[in-house]
C-alpha cells in the first residue's frame, strides 16, 4: 500500500522514543502495521501479527472502553481471559473521523505525561498518511467518488471499483460501511415515484454540501428512481437525519422546506430514507447493504405506518415476507375486498388499528374519527370476516395479510 514505508518509519521511531511495542490497526480490527517485536508482546499482539486480524472478542473488549468516540488516549485495561496485557489506545482521526488506532503495550502504569503526548502527536502525524486526500481536491473527488459508488453498485461492477475507490476515499480501507437509499414517494404513499427534473437537480447539488460536513459521509450519486448515500459506520451519527432533511427539502419546490413528516405522502411528491444494516467494504456485502436500503425506502413509501428514516433491522415482518413469495390467492381479506365502494374504507381502517396495536382511541385519532364511527366499522370489518379482533392470532393473521398485500404493490411497481 502507497503509505505503508512513511507509517513504518513513524511507528518504530516511536517505539524507540518510548521503548514498547506499538501496532496500528483500522477500525475494523484489520493490522495495518506493527513495530518490532519487544519483551511486552501479549498473546493478543502475536495472533494478531500472525493472522494480520485482531481477534472479534479482543475488538469488542477494546470497543466497550470508548476508543470509537474517543479523541484522547484511552487506558484499556488487561484481560486475562483473553491472554491481553494493559494496552493505551491513542485513536488516528481526521475531520472527525477515526481512521485507525495507534496501540502501545502494556502501558495502564507505565507511560508518564510526555510519553503519551509524543504518542498523540505520532497519532496526528500518521493521519493524514492513512487519509492523504488534499482538502482542496474534495469536489472533484466526491464526483469520482459518487461515479464509482454508482459503478459499484451497478449490474456488472468492473473488478477494480473497490481498489479505485479506497484510492479516492482512503477512509473506506478496513472500514464497515453504512448505505442509505432516497426513495421519492407518490401522494398518500402509495409507493415510490421517480424523481422530477427539478428534485433530481436539487438534490445532486444538495447531498454533497449538506453532508460533507459529516465525518463519515464518503459520497453519493442521484439516480432516475432513487439516490445513494455511502458512509463509514462508526462515523455517521446524524447523518441519517441530516439526509431525510435534504431529500424532503430537494423534493419540495424551489426555495420551499418541502413537506414535514406529519404531511409526508399527502401533499404531493416527498422522499424516505432507507438504511442497510452495517457491513465490511466489499463488493458483495456493499450490494447486500444497497438491497437492504432500497427495500427499506420503497417499503416506507409504500406504508404510512413505517417512520422515515428507517433502518433494515427495524422493517419487522416486512423481513420475513420479502422472502416468502407471492400472497395466497386466499388471505382471509376477501370478504372485504367484496365489500363494493366502502372496501377501502374497510381495509384501511383495520390495517390503522392493527398498526396501532388494536388501540381504539389512537386509531380514531389517527382516522379522524368519533370511536362510535369506528366502532360501527369495526363492528362492520367483524361480521363481514366472520372473526374475532379480540383475538390475537386472528389479530397477527390479518395484520400480516395487509402487509403481505403491501410488499405486492412494491414488486409489481
């Protein structure tokens, strides 16, 4: 790697200076590089050079001290159980983030003020080596950047994306990735609508600015039926919210703050925001994150019940049922669908109360409704399924019903 001879020579000066065994690993636990070997060494330190992996107990045992969010050094304690001495963590971060961390070896009693100063200063100084991209190259990269994210993610990815893209964005090499997909969304969300030419431009010119200012934003690209956000996870705080702003107000006339969530999917055209679960920058597992989001955006346009921005881990049944195929021909709604011109009515008043777990009160809330008015419909949506709405497998049945329903329109659109 193009830093490897400048990050050696910082780290064993270092070692020297301070007379223990110092290693530099990325945040996922992946060794980037390691000074000799000293008389300090830990079981933790050999398997670690041995495999060029930190251990997954190891890192969770060093992340449950803070060293994600820290900005100082960070005494993480021994670990007997896992054959690890005390350690001092300095993290390596830049313009917020964290790019990596500089450990030196048994160093809870040792290290003296000075010592750990010389240790922040080498931390500082081997930033800009893990991150060399000059701030004023920052527009022209972040368009590199959004071409090859959308490269990535495309049918066919040429073999070199990933290469190409730790080149122009340094921070993604080692590190877990969040991605966020922007789904523009059709009045009364009734499912995703593609982008008009004016929110299309707005929001090509309204990502980047609004989000470079988050440490984890890496970049993004603007596509007919939804956008792409890329992201380091660990970094992204706010930025899943910072975004739902953006796309709200890009989807909006000009000048105008767009619609705000109470109003999303009613007056007229807004967007959602999905996010994939976090996931290790490869090839394979980006595509995965991407899927993730799609579908968690599309299904928030399709369903008013699902809040925006919303995370794949929180689609609830939605996840069972994206891989249970069709629905049945026969899903025990068809009394309703029979119920001529208040069949709409019907459907969507019980999926309402369902989505509020059979509160009575918030659902006539919800509906604008007299409770003697929804009480009539549901007495109504009763007698025509012939079931018992007390009952909670009933309950569960044609909750997922609807939702089955809904996952359809999303296929068929």
């Amino acid at each position: 790697m193009a830093y490897a001879g400048s990050l050696q020579q910082e780290l064993d000066r270092l070692a020297d200076e301070l007379g223990h065994s110092l290693s530099v690993d990325a945040p996922d636990g992946r060794l980037i590089a390691y000074s000799a070997q000293g008389a300090d060494a830990d079981q933790v330190r050999i398997a670690a050079i041995l495999s060029r992996q930190v251990d997954p107990a190891v890192l969770e045992w060093e992340l449950r001290h803070g060293i994600a969010e820290a900005t100082g050094p960070v005494h993480v304690p021994a670990n007997p159980g896992l054959g690890m001495a005390a350690r001092l963590c300095v993290p390596i971060r830049r313009d917020r983030g964290c790019l990596g961390y500089l450990w030196v070896l048994d160093a809870g009693a040792v290290l003296d003020d000075a010592a750990q100063a010389a240790a922040l200063r080498a931390a500082r100084a081997m930033a800009p080596v893990l991150d060399p991209q000059p701030p004023e190259a920052a527009p022209t990269a972040r368009r590199d950047v959004g071409e090859l994210i959308r490269a990535l993610l495309g049918e066919s990815p040429p073999w070199d994306v990933p290469d190409r893209l730790v080149a122009a964005a340094p921070s993604l090499l080692g590190a877990r990735i969040r991605v966020y997909a922007v789904v523009p969304t059709a009045p009364g969300r009734g499912g995703s609508t593609p982008f008009g030419e004016g929110e299309f431009r707005r929001l090509v010119a309204a990502l980047p600015a609004g989000l470079r200012a988050y440490a984890g934003y890496v970049g993004s690209f603007v596509g007919e039926n939804h956008a792409v956000v890329l992201a380091r996870h660990g970094a992204d705080e706010g930025l899943a919210d910072a975004l739902d702003q953006i796309a709200n107000a890009a989807g909006g006339p000009a000048g105008c703050a767009g619609p705000s969530a109470s109003d999303r999917g009613r007056n007229g055209p807004a967007a959602v925001i999905g996010a994939g679960d976090p996931a290790p920058f490869t090839v394979d597992a980006a595509r995965t994150a991407h899927a993730q989001a799609l579908a968690a955006a599309e299904l928030a346009a399709l369903d008013p019940a699902l809040p925006t921005p919303l995370d794949w881990r929180d689609l609830g049944p939605y996840r069972r049922l994206l891989h249970s195929g069709p629905p049945p021909s026969d899903d025990g709604l068809t009394p309703l669908d029979r119920a001529g011109a208040s069949a709409p009515m019907l459907l969507h008043t019980l999926e309402t109360y369902l989505d509020l777990g059979g509160d009575a009160g918030r659902t006539a809330t919800r509906l604008h409704l007299h409770r003697t008015s929804l009480y009539y419909r549901l007495g109504r949506i009763t007698e025509l399924l012939g079931a018992d709405l007390t009952d909670g497998l009933v309950r569960l049945d044609l909750h997922l019903a609807l939702k089955h329903r809904r996952l359809a329109r999303r296929t068929l659109g």
